[in-house]
C-alpha cells in the first residue's frame, strides 16, 4: 500500500475536502489554543505580511494522526533559541520577522536579495502533511503550507554548475538569544544535493496547521525535507546559494563522526547516540519502527540508486 | 540530631518523584512525557549522588557531625532515582525486552557506563543495613569505596550524550571533580583549612 499519495489539486475528491462543520470546530479550537500563546500566532505586527490562506488543502497527505498543534509548537530543536526543547517556545515569541530578505546567489543567472512576498507566491501555496523524524529518535506528523522547493529555485535560473544548494539562518544574538553562546558555530547551516532540492516532496514551509509558522518552528520561512533527519530541514532563512562544490552543513561541521551531509532517515544505520531502528511517536509511549527513507522510499530511494548509504550516511 | 530532621530530608529527597508523580496525573509532562521522566530520574539520581558525597565535606566545613547521619538515606534514594531511570527506559523504549536492551547496551559506549553504573549500585544499596555494616566489618568500607567509579561512570554516561551543549553536564562534572579531588590525600592542608575552630 502507498501511504503517500502525490496528486493535483484539480484530483481532490469529495471525502478529501473537510466538512465545513468540522472546519469551523478546529479554527475554534485553534482560537482556544491560541489565547495563551499571546503573540506568538496572532496577526501581530511581528510577523512577515505573507498571507498565506487559499492554499491548497492536502496536496501530499499520509494515513497517520497528525501531531497536536501545542505538541508541534513547544517540542522544537531550535538552538537559536536556546538549547532545551521548550526553549524556542519561551523565548521565539518577540522575535520579529517583518521586512524579511533572502539573499539568493551563486551559480545561477538570476541572483538577487528578496522579500517573503517577492520570493513566495501566494498563488504556488499547498498543504503537504508529512512525517518528520528527527536525529534524536522521536517523531511527528505535522502538515505543513509552502512551495515546492523547486518552484522556487527554477525562477533564480540556476546554472549547470550548480550541484548543491545551500541554505543559511538569520545570524542576529539580539533577535536570536541561543546565539550569545557559541553552542554551534553560527550561522546554523544545511545543504542539498540539487536533485535533492528539486524533488517534488521538497518544501519552502511558510505555515502549518493552517496558520502562519510559529517563530518557534522556524518563521518566516523554513525548509522541510521529510526522508531526512529534521536538523536538514533548516529554519529561518536568510540566504540560498547554488554553489559547485557540497557546501557545510551545521551538524556535520559539529561532529562528521556522527551526523553526515545527506542524513537521509536509514534504520539500518545506527548512531552512537540513538538506535535509528526505531522512534517515539510524539503522544505515543512505546516505540515504532523507523521506516526507509522515513516512508518516502518510493518517491526518493532513485535519488541514490548505487550509493553506499552505510558510507554517505 | 533534632528528630524532625530525618523526616524533613526524606521528604526532600522524595519531592523530585512527588513533582513526577503529580505532573504524570494531574499535570503535564511535556510533549514527551517519557523523555521528561528519563532526564528527571537521570539528573537526581546524579544530583543526590554529589549529595551524598558532599555530607562528610559538609560534617568537615560546618563542625556538624548530623549531616552523615543523613548519608545512608541519600544514597537509598540514589539508588531509587537510578532504578526508576532504568526502569522508564527498560519499559517505554525497550518494551520490557531484555534483548533489545543489551543490544542498546552494548551499541552505545554512553549507556553502557550509565548500566554498569547502576548495576554497581545494587552491592552498596543492599549492604547499606546495620546487619551487613557489622557482618562485612572492615571490609563494609572497601566495598562502598565503589562510589567514586559509580559517580565517574553516571558523570561520563551524562556528558557523552550530549549533542552541544554542555553547560549543565559541565557543572555536574565539576561539582564531582570537586567532591573527588577534597578525598585526594595530598589535599588533606585544604581540608584541614576549612575546618571550623572549635570556640
């Protein structure tokens, strides 16, 4: 069976669209969750001007119980913010990322420095609701709004010279507290193979849950890589660069015995730390077998046809 | 000793779990509720263990002889706190299958020097009654001399799982190399030097 299916919007069916009823209860819901949450979700002025409603609903969706919005949003791995994992939620909330720029450069013919609006349109705006495993051997499912990575690069023209794309977060210790201590060697850094940024299960997320990305989870824009360990899927980013050679990457500087450039999700490569054959299902109390590729070995297992993945971990 | 003294202490020593205990029924663990369990054992069972190698220091700075009479009670709890570690992690991420578990202990350097730390524990907390003080004679104090490797071995099993950040295991490193470095002989000056005039 085909957990994941990858369909047009015009190929949605009837049962796939939520009963308005329901709608209206979770957008109720999400109101009640919010009113403690303060600033961090409301329209505020802290936050990018991106509207991001009329996306499509479900685009790429799987069979799994999606993670609670309160679980999603104080559980983070976000040293920027501080290095336990319900720091983000307590000290994301000021963070202000209005008037936000991307600097896109390197090996293509369009480089330039961007606006959220600019860089993101509205109109390429899609739910994918995906599984996310991070390196520490816990999980959720989380459904995520953005674009399709490769919408986004193809507009910058990239060269035939461009191999890698490499990505770097906002680097500002006032903004970003987590940074006065030199825990990581800012700024935080992630990178792809180029066919790895340009296929199709590859995000640009701007929201999730239906909202406008909680600082904590990476406003205002952040990627989602779901058959890779969550620390590639790097957030709040200021700059994309096509580049030649395979760029840093943050964890692998760190420790290149025990987190390597692809860290595609692989039960069968054990880390010191973690068993990597398994992991905890946020809400869930035993453990559940880790799939290959974390469930997307259909779509992205081509992707290494030949490669020693035991040797590029 | 004031009789209150013992039941205060006790009651001190419990309130890490009674916070675990409360948050699990009426409160909130966190979005990993298990994970939250794991690291709150860990840490006091750590935490009490510096503790319990801290009373004769403490006897030696305040002239206060009541602290090492709160020494076998510390040390019970350190073995309580290590056991209920252990058990969270043999339960929710082992499912209680002893295989699984040997396999995670022999993989992982880190978590084979946490079990070889607990599983030292086990002599010292069943000889810690009178009976076996008085049975095991001279040799009682050889055999709790294995506290000194236990508190290497859980100092070792906390930093080497950490991924960045090694602030809070640092500062329970350094208490311990404290601790360990005041029963240094050499240091026996130091020691003398923070003793409390009699007046």
């Amino acid at each position: 069976m085909r957990v994941i299916k990858i369909r047009k919007a015009s190929d949605c069916r009837e049962q796939d669209v939520t009963p308005e009823a329901i709608y209206r209860q979770r957008r109720a819901f999400m109101k009640g969750s919010m009113l403690g949450a303060g600033l961090l979700l409301g329209s505020s002025p802290l936050q990018a001007a991106l509207n991001i409603t009329g996306y499509r609903e479900k685009v790429v969706t799987v069979d799994e119980e999606i993670t609670p919005f309160k679980d999603a949003t104080r559980y983070n791995n976000f040293y920027e913010f501080g290095t336990g994992k319900s720091d983000p939620a307590r000290n994301a909330g000021e963070f202000d990322t209005s008037d936000w720029k991307v600097t896109v450069s390197g090996e293509c013919a369009k480089p330039g420095v961007l606006s959220l609006e600019d860089l993101i349109d509205n109109k390429d705006l899609e739910e994918r609701i995906y599984r996310l495993r991070c390196v520490e051997a816990w999980s959720m499912v989380i459904p995520w709004i953005g674009v399709p990575l490769a919408t986004l690069l193809k507009r910058f023209e990239p060269t035939s010279k461009a191999k890698y794309v490499a990505f770097r977060t906002l680097v500002d210790p006032e903004r970003m507290p987590g940074q006065k201590r030199a825990v990581l060697d800012w700024p935080y850094r992630e990178g792809l193979r180029i066919d790895e940024a340009m296929h199709p299960l590859t995000l640009i997320a701007v929201g999730m849950y239906g909202k406008p990305m909680p600082n904590q989870n990476g406003a205002p824009l952040r990627l989602v890589v779901p058959w890779k360990y969550g620390f590639k899927s790097i957030k709040s980013i200021v700059a994309i660069e096509f580049t030649e050679q395979q760029p840093q990457t943050t964890w692998n500087m760190q420790n290149p015995r025990e987190y390597g450039f692809y860290s595609n999700v692989n039960p069968k490569v054990s880390h010191p730390r973690w068993s990597q054959a398994r992991e905890r299902r946020i809400g869930e109390f035993f453990k559940r077998k880790t799939l290959m590729f974390n469930g997307y070995e259909d779509e992205v297992a081509s992707l290494y046809a030949g490669m020693d993945l035991k040797k590029y971990f | 000793m004031k009789p209150w003294i013992k039941p205060l202490f006790f009651l001190l020593c419990l309130s890490p779990m009674g916070w675990i205990v409360g948050n699990a029924l009426w409160g909130d663990l966190g979005a990993n509720p298990v994970e939250t369990v794991t690291f709150q054992t860990g840490d006091w069972a750590l935490r009490l263990l510096l503790l319990t190698l801290a009373l004769s220091p403490l006897r030696r700075i305040t002239g206060w002889s009541g602290w090492i009479r709160l020494r076998r009670m510390a040390g019970l709890f350190v073995y309580f706190y290590a056991s209920s570690h252990f058990l969270i992690w043999f339960l929710a991420d082992h499912a209680l299958d002893p295989v699984s578990m040997w396999d995670d202990v022999t993989e992982r350097p880190y978590i084979a020097l946490g079990f070889s730390a607990w599983l030292l524990l086990a002599p010292l907390a069943i000889t810690s009654t009178n009976g076996w003080i008085r049975r095991l004679g001279r040799r009682w104090k050889l055999l709790h001399r294995l506290v000194y490797p236990i508190l290497a071995l859980a100092v070792l099993h906390y930093l080497w799982l950490v991924k960045a950040d090694y602030l809070l295991a640092g500062i329970h490193a350094t208490l311990a190399a404290l601790l360990l470095l005041w029963r240094v002989p050499g240091f026996g000056s130091l020691r003398s030097a923070w003793r409390v005039q009699p007046g």
